[in-house]
C-alpha cells in the first residue's frame, strides 16, 4: 500500500470492522465451511465442478450469511465431480 493511502486502508478497515460487530449482535452469522466437507444445496451454491471426491467442496469461492435459520446468501463453492485429481 502506498504512504499515503495507508491512513485511508486503516479507516476503512475500521468501518468495515465495526459493520460486522453490528451485524453479527443482530444475528447475523457467517455460513462456516472447510474444503472437504458434504455439498448441501441448502446453504451452497456450487458454481463449478472438477476432480475431486464426488458432492464433497473442493473449494470455497464466497462466504454464506445467515441469520437464525434464515439464509441471506449461499456460500459459492466448487465441488467434486468423483474424477481422480491429476497430479
């Protein structure tokens, strides 16, 4: 980051801080995820598929939001296709 711009990256990032504290003491939650994990279209929107162990997430592309049992946004997720990976 520039000098001059780095005074402008803290105040944002200091915004950007205190929206997620508000939001999260409104309910708010981040949808949690690992690479690895069972494909459900509930909470994910798969966006591509490639080689890997077949309906498990390959990886994780964008954040899922929920709050209580409401989801807002599915997490964008790449999953398995049941092809071996080439190495």
């Amino acid at each position: 980051i520039p000098e001059e711009a780095k005074e402008w990256a803290t105040g944002v990032t200091a915004i950007f801080k205190q929206l997620e504290e508000t939001l999260q003491k409104n309910g708010l939650e981040k949808i949690e995820l690992k690479e690895g994990a069972s494909f459900d279209p509930e909470t994910q929107e798969a966006v591509s598929m490639q080689p890997g162990k077949k309906d498990k997430i390959v990886q994780v592309l964008e954040a899922g939001y929920k709050i209580e049992d409401r989801i807002l946004r599915r997490s964008k997720v790449i999953v398995g296709n049941g092809e071996k990976e080439q190495k």
